[in-house]
C-alpha cells in the first residue's frame, strides 16, 4: 500500500526524508512480535520456569528448616529433662551414700566404744587385781616387819 495516494496517511507517515510505509511499520510490528516470541520462548520462560523451581526450593528447605528446628528443641528438651533426672538420681545416690557413710561411722564409733569401755572395763579390773595383791604384799610385808620389829625389841 503506498501511503502517498491518500493525502491523510501522507501527513501521517511523511517525515521529509525519511517516508514510513504502512509495509515497513508492519513489517516492524511484525518483526518486533516474532523476536518478543522468540525473546519469551527461548528466554524469558525458561529463565521464570528456574526461578519458579528456586522459589519452590528455597519453600521446601525452608519447611526442612522449620522441621529441623522443631527436632532440635524436641531433642533440647529431652536433653534437658535427661540431664535433671540424672542430676535427681547422682542427689538420691549421695544421700545415700552419705547415709550409708554415716550409719558405717556410727557402727566404726560404737565398736571403738565399746572396745574402749571393755578395755577399761579390763584395766580397771587388772588395777583391782594389781591393788589387792598390792595390799596383800603390803599387809604381808606390814606382819613381816611388825614381827621382825617384836623380834628386835623383845630379844
């Protein structure tokens, strides 16, 4: 189509030197159309199809995240609960013991007493002993001194 024959298009198209055709503009149209196709086919699609598939992925490793986490305070709190009953259980075996120590000092001290009041109890008896025989030899030797002394003054 020749744009000169209608006097409407020919101030539309008319430039001075440079003179657009209605053929150019839709072959330019025609043209821009065929690379934005292209463009989106060969382009943009797969560039928004990697995006998409990086969203979804970035979507499910953040949910994995959000698992993990949750399996980390789960397991945080049965470390924790693990780590109070065994602080209750080393608390209930010291008593204990400590228990056990004290009824096994108090059996070691009433044996020691006991051993020392039957000591006693021997010493005191072996110092009875030793007195009496000690009182004896002493009236024995009173009698040997008392008759050596008669002897002496009568004779």
């Amino acid at each position: 189509m020749d744009f000169k024959q209608s006097e409407h298009l020919v101030r539309i198209f008319d430039f001075d030197i440079l003179h657009l055709e209605v053929n150019t503009a839709l072959f330019i149209l025609v043209l821009v159309v065929v690379v934005m196709l292209g463009l989106n086919l060969l382009l943009f699609r797969p560039i928004l199809r990697t995006l998409d598939r990086r969203t979804e992925r970035l979507e499910t490793l953040q949910r994995q995240a959000e698992g993990h986490r949750a399996e980390i305070a789960r397991l945080e709190r049965e470390h924790e609960e693990g780590l109070e009953r065994a602080r209750a259980e080393v608390g209930r075996v010291r008593q204990q013991a400590h228990a056990e120590a004290r009824q096994a000092s108090d059996a070691i001290l009433l044996k020691a007493k006991q051993s020392a009041e039957e000591t006693l109890r021997q010493a005191l008896a072996e110092l009875a002993r030793e007195v009496a025989a000690a009182q004896q030899d002493l009236t024995q030797s009173a009698a040997r001194l008392a008759e050596s002394v008669a002897t002496r003054m009568i004779g």
